[in-house]
C-alpha cells in the first residue's frame, strides 16, 4: 500500500512539473515569437532578428502576409525566396507593397492555394510568379512526385501554426536560436516581409570558397535530372497538372484584377548545361513555348499576364565560377548554379517590372510572345553552343556529372 502511495505521488508531481514546463517554455515563446506569428513586441539585440525556420515555412507566411496585406505578392520556390526581394525600390515607385511568399521545395500547387489565398482579400493587384522547368516535367498522365505543401490561411491551419509555435519542441529550439543570433553579423534568418536574404552564406562561402558550394549543388541537380521524366503533357489532349494549376491561376487573376508576371528563372549556365547533357534541352524549349501559348491564351480572355525568360545563356548567367580552393573571389550574382543572388534578382525584378532606370540591364531576360518566342529559342540554343566554347570547364564538368549517373 506504501509503494502505491508512492507511485501515485511521485506520478502526481511529475504530471505537475511536465505542466509547469510546458507553461514556462509556452511564456518563453511567446515572449521571443521566433516565427512572428504572435506579434509580440520586438527590441532588437534580444529578439528583433528571427531565425529562418525549417517548420510550418507556408503557414508562418500566411500569417506574416496577412498582417502586411500586399498588394503585390512573390510565389516560387527557394529561388524565389532568396532571389526576389520585396523592398525593391520598383514596387515602392508603383505604390506596391510587397510580400515575398515563396516556399522551398514548392510547386505550382502551392503557388496557386498562396495566390487564391492572398487575391481573396481584395487588395492584390501584382504577382511575380517564379517558375521552374523541373516542376513539369511529369510521367505521362500522372501529376509530379513533389513535396505535399498544404494550402495557406485556413482557420485550422493557423490555430495548428499557433499551438506548435508555442508548445513543441522546434518552437522552443527557435526560441533559443532566436536570442543566440541576436547579435550576429551574418545569422540565417527570414524577414517580416517574407525575403530570405540567405545572410548565412556569406560566411559558408567565405570559409568553403563558391566552387565547393558549386560542387555540391551540381552534384545533386546531376542526380536530380537523372531521375526526371522526359515528359511534359498529361497525355491524349489533358493538361498535365503544372500547366492547369497555371491555367487556374490565370483564371483567379483575371477574376481578382490582378497583374501577373510569370518569371522563368535565370539558372547558371553550369545548370543549362547539365540540362542539356541530361537530354531535356529540347523540353526547356518546348515547355517555353507552352508557357507563352497558355499566356496568350489568357490575354484573350481579358487576363493581364506577361512570360519573361531569364533562363538563356549570357555575360551574367555564364558568370564564372573561382577556381577550386579560391577562397577570396565572391561571386557577384550567384550562391551556387541552383540559387542567384538579390543582385541578380534585382535585375530581374527590375526588367521585370518595366522599371529601366533602377541598372535593368538590356540585355537580360525577353518578354516571350507568339512572335519572338521561336527567335528566342534558337538564340538561347546558339548561345548554349557559344558557352561550351567559352567555357570548357564547365562543360566538362556538367558531361562527367552526368555520366556519373548513368548506369
């Protein structure tokens, strides 16, 4: 009977000191609000800089938007994310205020849930929509294999967001990151606006030099290409997934009168070229061709939307990369062959956004239509061509990754 006794009061004041520690690490998060989602108040050199969180990324924006309520919105992936940055003076000069929303490892599908999600509040009149020819490369008749994304701003969602950004362990982990970065100089971090200014890297680069960071990427992108279908329809006439979810978005924006500037991605040349070894030049073409024949299209039907392409080999996409063991040179407008830099992103945005006097460079990127799209197509491949010369190194380089991962 004693030994009862016993179990029960010790499991008694477990139970109670569990409580009382989950009330203190509930306090300390929402005191320190890694993730913003509480707004609680800020004061810099204690919790003014928040970590870039790993967890909850696409609820975390929902939330982080709908306090800004944009009226200009960025969608894509990390490189979107890391690229497109918000408080470019371009948005400011239109009367546009900006939220970057882009998700790592997103798709199309996220990417429309986000822009429905965002054009309900009536305020949207502007979307860069970053777009990646690896997300519609599908096997014929079945949607791509990505990572499952869930849709942005639901009731359910935002009470989830809440509970595990007070009570669960990655929140309490944030929490502590959140005052260990304080300080810093260079801290992995994400802004209020959505923008991640991938600050961390510098120092990655510094330490390891751009040709290690290059290495790695490429190493991956060769086996991610290996692994790609050579396919971009739905086959027998059907839409293939990506290409209506784009549709969809188009429809969304002519309903909620908003401009929409699909981006394709200016990608390194080093990635070019380890497209075109993997085989999938000729669909890059063609699934440029399908983007303008969706976006004209939609212009038909009333929608505002314009294809810009960055994704052709040229002086700022053929940049060249330090040799191995350069640990000196930075590179000026790419992290690695799978991520450019702000920099960049601001000339895209620049371009983009019809802004030429904010250093738009002339020569970069083309706003695709029925009538240029072939002529643009054939300069990309011939430049393609030109750059092997120009740059043996990295031909060779895309070649043996390929062989690597071939049987």
């Amino acid at each position: 009977m004693l030994i009862a006794e016993r179990r029960r009061w010790f499991a008694k004041r477990f139970a109670a000191l569990v409580v009382i520690f989950a009330a203190a690490a509930a306090a300390f998060d929402l005191a320190v609000d890694p993730y913003r989602v509480f707004g609680s108040p800020e004061v810099v050199g204690v919790n003014a800089t928040k970590p870039r969180p790993d967890v909850m990324v696409a609820d975390i924006k929902s939330i982080l938007g709908r306090r800004i309520n944009p009226t200009a919105l960025i969608l894509g992936n990390s490189r979107a994310e890391i690229g497109f940055d918000p408080q470019h003076p371009a948005f400011r000069l239109r009367g546009l205020r900006a939220f970057n929303a882009a998700v790592p490892g997103s798709g199309t599908d996220y990417a429309v849930a986000a822009f429905a999600f965002f054009s309900a509040q009536r305020q949207l009149r502007l979307a860069v929509v970053g777009v990646d020819f690896l997300d519609f490369l599908v096997a014929p008749g079945q949607s791509p294999a990505g990572n499952p994304i869930p849709e942005p701003g639901s009731a359910a969602a935002t009470i989830r967001t809440g509970v595990l950004a007070a009570l669960s362990m990655p929140a309490l982990r944030d929490s502590v990151k959140t005052l260990a970065i304080a300080n810093q100089q260079n801290p992995a971090t994400l802004r209020a606006d959505g923008f991640n200014p991938l600050l961390d890297y510098r120092d990655i680069a510094a330490r390891d030099g751009y040709s290690t960071l290059f290495s790695e990427r490429a190493q991956k992108a060769a086996l991610l290409l290996a692994r790609q279908p050579h396919n971009l329809s739905g086959g027998s006439h059907v839409d293939s997934a990506p290409y209506a979810e784009v549709r969809r978005m188009l429809r969304l924006a002519r309903e909620s009168n908003a401009d929409v500037r699909l981006v394709i991605y200016p990608y390194h040349l080093l990635l070019m070229l380890q497209i075109d070894e993997a085989g999938l030049w000729p669909l890059l073409e063609r699934w440029k061709m399908d983007l303008t024949t969706i976006a004209e299209e939609a212009r038909r039907e009333g929608t505002r939307v314009a294809v810009w392409d960055f994704a052709c080999p040229d002086d700022l996409t053929a940049e060249p990369i330090p040799a191995d063991g350069d640990r000196r040179t930075s590179m000026r407008w790419y992290w690695e062959a799978g991520h450019f830099k702000k920099e960049l992103g601001d000339r895209v945005l620049s371009k983009v956004l019809g802004d030429s006097g904010l250093d738009a460079s002339m020569d970069f990127g083309v706003e695709l239509d029925s009538e240029n799209v072939g002529d643009r197509i054939q300069s990309c491949r011939r430049r393609l061509q030109e750059m092997r010369t120009r740059h043996p190194d990295m031909a060779r380089v895309a070649a043996s990754l390929h062989r690597a991962t071939q049987p």
